[in-house]
C-alpha cells in the first residue's frame, strides 16, 4: 500500500472537536454502570480529605484509561481529548487521579478489593463472563514480578527472578467453556517468598467462587499451584474452602522415595510432545509417561494439617549431554511429580494439571496492558493499581463475551484493538448522540453486537 498519487496529503491539523479515538468506550463504560462500579464504589471506599471524594467517578475514569490503553498516570490524558467530554460525564485530569491514588492505605486498597469482588458478580449476572461456573472449575494461583527502575518505589527489591521489581500475587478462576478471569489479586514486596499471603488469596477467592455458583453446583473447585506454593497453609486453607488441589511438589528425599517406589510397569505413555497415536492398538507411543503412588503430604506435622492424596508422576528421557558425549548404560529419566487430592484417572489428572500454565497468559496480557508500569512511588498507590487494572481485565473480557465470537478468548490487546480503539465522530440531534463510525470496519458485526446488547437496541448504527 502506498499513499494516493491523485489525492497527495498536504496537510494535517488537530483541530476537530466532534471526534473520539476510542469508541468503544461508549457500550463498555455503560456495562460498568449497569454492573454497579460506581455505586459499588461510592458504597464501600472511603478514602480521606477531598482527594477521596467523587471516588466512584474517579475510579471509573481509571478503569476507562486502562482500558484505552493507559499504562501510567500520564496516559489518562487520553480521556480528555476532542469529544471526550461530550461523551463522558468528568474524565478527570491526570493530575487529580494521581492525587487520589496518593491517598490510598492498605485499608484502602483492602476495600477496593471488596469492590472488584462485587464488580465480578455484577457482570457474572450480565454476561456470559463466568458461564459454565457451576461444572468444573479450576483456581489458578501463581506470583510474578513487574519491573522497576531506581529505589524510589516503595517495596520493591530483587526477587526470585533477579530482578528488583515488586511481585503480584494474581489468582484467576477458567471454566471449560470460558477464558481465565481473575479473581484475587494482591501486591508485594520485591523480595517477598511466593507462598506468603497466599492462603488469604486462596480462601477468598474461593468464597468468591462459592458465591457466583448457584446451588445446583456439585463439583468441587481445583486449585493448582506451581512447586513455590507447596506448603501446609496453602493446601489447608483449599481443603477448607470445598476445593481440591493440583498442586507441583519440589523432588525432596521423601518425593524422591515414592517415586523409586513405583513398580515399572506401572507407567503409562501419554500425549506430549512428538507422541503418535496408534489407532490399532488405541494408545499413544511416546517417550513421556505418569504413574501415580499414594502419597500424604506434609506427614512430618500434627494431624490437622496433613492432607492425604496421590503424587502423580511424569517422567521424560534426560537427553542432556554427558561427559564426553557417550551415551549412557540405562535410561536416565527427569521426573515432574505434582500432589493432588482428585479421583481423576492418572493420564487426566496430569493432562489437567499442565493445564495451569494458563495463568501466564494473564501475566502477559496484563504487563502488555495496564502493569506495563507502576504509576507511583507509593506502595499502597501501587497496590490499588493493580486492582485497578484486574477490574479493567475483567471488564474488558466481559464486554468481549457479548460479541458471541471468537473475541470472547481474544486478549486484551486484540479486544482493544478491534472494539474499543475505534475513530467516531459525534452528532448531536434532539438531545442525543449518535456516533459516525468508519465504514467498512472490519469488526463491525462483533462491535455492534456489543453495543446492542448493552443498550437493548436491535438494529445496526450504519443506515
């Protein structure tokens, strides 16, 4: 593609007050009122002085940024340009947001969460965000670091990864027809170890869990967890919120035992990777195999806090280099061995349990988003971000159901990129707005169907 030879641009100037950038800010923002965030809001944080007040509108105009794009305090500009302020009610100015998330205390950060908890329910009960929520249902906990520069941020220190940054603590909830919501959310010290706090995030968001199901409901909830949360506080507390575990076990020397006391032919071949199926015989030929043993974890500790179960095992060939290059005598096996509470047959089990690597899609889609930075040298500032930028998360993936398509498991950057970073040009008749969007756009369909079911219209914007 080239530019036009017949019609050459000779200029450019901003200097038209009727358009936006971003319209479909327009269905997502009303799906936010209709789903209550700023009566949930206003009802349940207090945050101090007149920095703190309006909060249901401040908090929806950072939700909104973040969901435009934003990925710093600076960037909420973004809200105030051309017809922005026709549209939208308030889009307040960087300056008064950065103010207000200033003001913010653990407290705050605490009640904030108790909205986003509210927040997930309202959408639960107006889209399709959470279906299938009442059959199986898998928790998946997991930490990352978000990178920072200099010593000016509150908390932030070198971690397991080597890098200084601050760690986040994210818990996300999938269903089998449905793309990873998340569910906890919670902002730590750099330095931090990975299971601290995570039996609090575990037990709430299991109680949120509990909440969203109705009572036909009769699975139990899977937690999975990699090796950093294998520990008595972390199983314990999904044991006693109705869930089972899934859950990676470092190879110590009582793993390592069970697992020299599996009998050889019990392993199994299993899909992986270069596995053939052979239709014949109906099985897979494949270099990785599970087995499973019983097994009790944490036996060393009083009774209330063992947990009995089975350890499942998968071994693949150890094709690293020997010395001097000779191959080896017998076979040499590297082994990945998780703890589990399921009835699941072997091969299930496993094939479920590798399945947790889900949740770093969601590290990814969220660092791509709005946790590219944190904003604020202010620890608890921080910590409401992150909250902040689950809501718009979730937000944004509950507009996406709404187009009944391929986009309902998109992420965010693609969501943004077909649905709300859309060009319009408004026009004002009779006291009310219509949007001018381009002809043509691809996503028109999808769009469309968005905004029609959000405000009950069944026809499309085009004539």
């Amino acid at each position: 593609m080239q530019l036009s030879h017949t019609r050459p641009v000779a200029s450019a100037a901003f200097d038209d007050p009727n358009l936006v950038s971003c319209a479909g800010l327009v269905p997502i923002m009303a799906l936010a009122q209709q789903c209550g965030l700023k009566a949930l809001t206003d009802g349940h944080l207090s945050v101090p002085t007149d920095k703190g007040s309006n909060a249901g509108a401040k908090v929806a105009s950072l939700v909104a940024g973040m969901i435009g794009g934003a990925d710093s305090i600076e960037d909420m500009r973004l809200l105030r340009h051309g017809a922005m302020r026709t549209v939208f009610d308030r889009p307040y100015a960087p300056s008064t947001l950065g103010s207000f998330l200033r003001e913010f205390s653990f407290g705050h950060v605490r009640q904030l969460d108790a909205v986003a908890s509210r927040f997930l329910a309202g959408l639960h009960a107006r889209t399709p965000l959470l279906a299938g929520i009442d059959g199986p249902v898998r928790v998946d906990l997991d930490d990352t670091i978000i990178e920072v520069h200099g010593y000016a941020k509150q908390g932030s220190g070198y971690g397991y990864s080597g890098v200084r940054g601050l760690n986040a603590l994210i818990a996300t909830v999938t269903t089998d027809v449905g793309a990873p919501v998340i569910t906890g959310q919670r902002l730590r010290k750099g330095s931090c170890g990975s299971p601290r706090g995570a039996a609090r995030i575990v037990g709430d968001t299991l109680a949120t869990v509990a909440r969203l199901r109705s009572t036909q409901a009769t699975s139990r909830p899977l937690v999975r967890a990699d090796s950093a949360f294998y520990g008595s506080p972390t199983v314990v507390a999904a044991i006693r919120g109705g869930a089972d575990v899934s859950i990676t076990v470092r190879l110590d020397s009582k793993v390592k035992a069970a697992i020299a006391a599996i009998d050889d032919d019990a392993w199994t071949p299993i899909e992986y990777t270069d596995a053939i199926y052979d239709e014949t015989t109906g099985q897979w030929i494949s270099r990785a195999e599970v087995a499973e043993i019983g097994f009790t974890a944490f036996s060393s500790k009083k009774a209330s806090q063992q947990v009995p179960g089975r350890l499942v095992v998968r071994r693949i060939p150890d094709l690293r280099p020997t010395g001097g290059g000779q191959a080896t005598l017998f076979d040499v096996w590297r082994f990945h061995a998780f703890f589990t509470t399921t009835d699941l047959d072997t091969v299930t089990a496993d094939k479920i349990h590798r399945g947790h690597a889900i949740i770093e899609q969601v590290h990814a889609d969220l660092k791509a988003s709005a946790l590219a930075h944190l904003p604020s040298g202010r620890f608890a500032a921080n910590s409401a971000w992150l909250v902040l930028a689950a809501i718009a998360f979730n937000l944004t993936r509950a507009a996406a159901t709404l187009t009944r398509g391929r986009l309902a498991k998109a992420r965010t950057a693609t969501i943004r990129r077909t649905l709300i970073s859309v060009p319009a040009r408004i026009a004002s008749s009779a006291r009310r707005l219509r949007l001018h969007l381009p002809r043509d756009w691809p996503w028109e369909t999808a769009w469309n169907m968005l905004f029609n079911s959000i405000f009950d219209r069944y026809r499309p914007l085009r004539a």
